[in-house]
C-alpha cells in the first residue's frame, strides 16, 4: 500500500515536471491606477501697520507731554492699516514701562474711533478690541488727560507702551498668524497749586 502511494506521488511530480519543462514564460498583468487631485497650498500674510494720520508715515511715538495738569489733556491719532492678506481681530492695551504707580493709575484715557467714543477710563485698565479687513484701515484718536489734582503727583512721570496686537486662527484652530505693533508716550506732570 505504501509503495502504492509512493508511486503515485512519484509519477505526479514527473508529470509536473515535465509540463514545467516545456511550458512557456508566463506572465501576469496587474493594474493599479490612482488618481490624485490638484493640490493648492497658499502661504498668507498677517501684517498691520501704525500710521500717523497726517501724512501716513510711520508712527512709533503716540504722547510726549510735558507739564500735564489737572483737568489738561492731548489728543493723538494713529491709523492702522491691515496691510496682509488676512482679516484679523485686534487689541490695544497700555503697559507701563516706567514711572510713578500713582501717577499712571490717575491718567486717563480716552478712544474714539468714526467719532464713538470706545474707551473711557483709566490707562493701565485700557481694553480696546476691533475687527479689521482685508485692506482695510481705521483711524483711531486717542486723548491722554489728568483729571487728579493731588499734591503727591506734581512733577511725576509715567511711560507706558500702547501694545497692539493681532491673532489670526485658522479654521481648525491648528495655526495662529501674529503681529504686534507698540506706541510708546512718555508724560510728565506739571505744577499746579492745591486748595483754596
């Protein structure tokens, strides 16, 4: 019985080989097609600029006063121009870089933009937030006073930084485009005589 089978598988790898000896090449044909659609990658741009509104030039400085008084004010304006590609939202808020606490607590600040007035209340407190654009510009008018007529301020000094900043996310919230611009003042009180 064994030597049966043993024939058998025998004469079956004979056959095999022999069909394998005499055949021709063979061949197989796979078709893969994929097909990819146009990809679009587009680069942006965040950009605004702080512009004095006279003749559009560059504007670092917002207030230089020397000698404010009680009840004294100056006005300033800037023009901020969206000079990127993207629509942005932004903030201005006033950080104090040198001077009296005292002193830079009791000034006041006021901003205006189309003529409506927007913040009116300390400097150091000052929040401002607004949309812009693309291309678009909007012209802000600031007025720094002192509406405190205390002793202890006479000939103190505050600078501050106005800090502008802009943030962009995109859609998915996975990237942000920023830009910061800063206004720099410098205020110095006067003299003034209390009481009577």
């Amino acid at each position: 019985m064994w030597y049966q089978k043993i024939k058998t598988v025998a004469r079956l790898t004979l056959i095999v080989s022999v069909v394998l000896l005499f055949a021709q090449a063979t061949d197989a044909d796979l078709l893969d097609r994929e097909q990819i659609g146009p990809n679009i990658v587009r680069a942006s741009t965040l950009d605004f600029a702080n512009l004095d509104t006279a003749n559009e030039t560059g504007k670092s400085l917002l207030f230089s006063i020397q000698g404010l008084v009680p009840t004294g004010f100056q006005v300033e304006s800037v023009r901020i121009r969206n000079e990127g590609e993207l629509a942005f939202q932004y903030s201005i808020s006033a950080v104090k870089t040198a001077g009296d606490d005292a002193f830079c607590s009791a000034l006041k600040m006021r901003v205006f933009s189309n003529w409506t007035t927007k913040y009116d209340s300390n400097l150091l407190a000052l929040s401002y937030v607004a949309d812009m654009a693309e291309g678009d510009t909007q012209d802000l008018v600031f007025s720094l006073g002192l509406d405190d007529s205390s002793e202890s301020l006479i000939g103190q000094n505050c600078a501050f930084n106005l800090v502008i900043n802009t943030i962009q996310e995109t859609q998915n919230g996975t990237m942000r485009f920023y830009d910061q611009e800063v206004l720099q003042s410098q205020v110095t009180a006067g003299v003034w005589t209390i009481g009577s």
